[in-house]
C-alpha cells in the first residue's frame, strides 16, 4: 500500500513535467511527429536564449562557490576556533535568518547602486555570496568533526588554514555539496534581484529572460515550454549527481568520534 501511495504521489509530481515535455515536442505548426531536439536547436540558434543560459550558470556556479567558500570558513570558524565575541556573532549571523530578503532588498540595492554596480555580474553575484543558512549549516557539522584529529594536527605545526583546506573541508563535503546544490537551485530560479539589478538584457539570466522571451516570439507555447524544459534540465542533472551528499548534509550525518 506505501508503495502504491508513493507511486501515485511521484506521478503526480512528474504530471507537469510530462505534459511540458509533450508540449515542447510538437513541431512547429502542428503535427503528430516527435520535434523536441528540433525545438531546443531552434531555442539555442536564434534570439537571447545562449546568452541567458551562460548567464545563468555564471551567477548560479559563481554564487555557489562563493558561498561555499565562505560559509564554510565561517561556519567552521564559528564551530571550531576560539575568539572573543564567538557566540554573540554566531547569535546575529542566525538572526539575520528572520529577515525577510524582501526587507533588506532596498537597502542591499542602494548600496549595490551606491559602487555603481548596476548592470554587472558583481552586482548580483556579491550581495548574495555568503548566506546566513550557510554558515548556520556548516557550523552545526563542524561540531561534529573529531577535535583529536584536529589537535594532531596543531601539535605537528599546521596553521588553521591548512588544517581547514587539508582536513576540515574533505570531512565537511556533505554539507559543503548541500549547501552549493542549494544555492545552486536558488539562484537558478531567483527572478527578482536580477530583474532589479540587470537592465541590460546581455546580462540576464533565465527566469528573466523566459519572461521577456513571450514578446519577443509571440507567445509561441511551443518554444515557450521548450525553454522552460531546457531551464529545468541543469538542476535535475546536479542533483541526480550530488543527491546521497544532499542528504548526508541535510541529515548532519557528519564525523563521529
């Protein structure tokens, strides 16, 4: 019976996903006959589309790496390092995850406006590049790091970075991968701060160029749905493949004593 229940449940989940791939295999002017690659090379040769999607891998991989650079620093320094005013700093940085992002979004934009970084990649990618949930993640795994391993290396007269780069991260890789497959998948969907920071069209990504695309090819469902199937591609792919660290990290099923 669970497996029915869970059965029904993936179908209904996949439901839109089939209807769209239906959709966006139809040619052009109707037709019975099977034209999905011949609409996705349609999408890639003419009009934005390349441009949104390198854009969109620019911002997605640029503000994952970011982050897991310095979320990981942070929440490990947070975790394993002493140094006055530690708890009250790790207090603030969980706070600021009761803000809204819709709140500090016009102060964020006025400063971004302020260093005249309004149509580049800077201006969207550095606002975002370290998340409060970041370091809040990889603090709580760093917790569960062995200290003896860490102390060895202290006494054989490692620095913190080398004993961050060469032990901490390849014990940190769950929540490392997680935390970069989340704000990969946060940023591949994000449509606000880019609509607001990027006016130039050479610089948008996908979800706003999809929403300018409707005029720009009367909205044709066909190419639309396309797009939109070749927009979810990316995030399937990277999660298929980080998937048993997704939930490693997810679970803080880190190293035990």
């Amino acid at each position: 019976m669970t497996r029915v229940l869970l059965c029904l449940v993936v179908a209904v989940m996949l439901l839109p996903v089939g209807v769209m791939a239906v959709v966006a295999s139809a040619p052009e002017g109707g037709g019975a006959e099977f034209s999905l690659f011949a609409n996705i090379a349609e999408m890639f040769a003419g009009g934005d589309f390349p441009v949104y999607f390198r854009n969109s891998l620019i911002l997605s991989f640029g503000i994952g790496l970011l982050d897991v650079l310095f979320a990981g620093a942070s929440g490990y320094a947070l975790a394993r390092l002493r140094f006055r005013g530690k708890k009250v700093l790790f207090v603030l940085v969980v706070g600021t995850l009761a803000l809204s992002p819709t709140v500090v979004m016009v102060p964020v934009y006025v400063i971004v406006h302020q260093l005249g970084w309004i149509d580049t990649y800077q201006g969207m990618i550095v606002p975002s590049m370290i998340s409060a949930f970041g370091v809040f993640l990889v603090r709580q795994f760093a917790l569960g790091l062995p200290e003896e391993l860490l102390l060895a290396a202290r006494v054989d007269g490692a620095g913190e970075v080398r004993i961050f780069a060469t032990i901490a991260v390849p014990l940190l890789r769950p929540a490392l991968l997680t935390l970069f497959l989340l704000q990969f998948l946060t940023q591949w969907d994000n449509l606000l701060w880019p609509l607001l920071v990027a006016n130039d069209p050479a610089l948008w990504p996908l979800p706003v160029g999809i929403s300018q695309l409707q005029t720009e090819i009367g909205y044709d469902i066909r190419l639309m749905t396309t797009a939109a199937l070749v927009t979810a591609v990316p995030p399937i792919v990277l999660m298929f493949f980080l998937q048993r660290y997704y939930v490693a990290g997810l679970t803080l099923g880190g190293v035990k004593k």
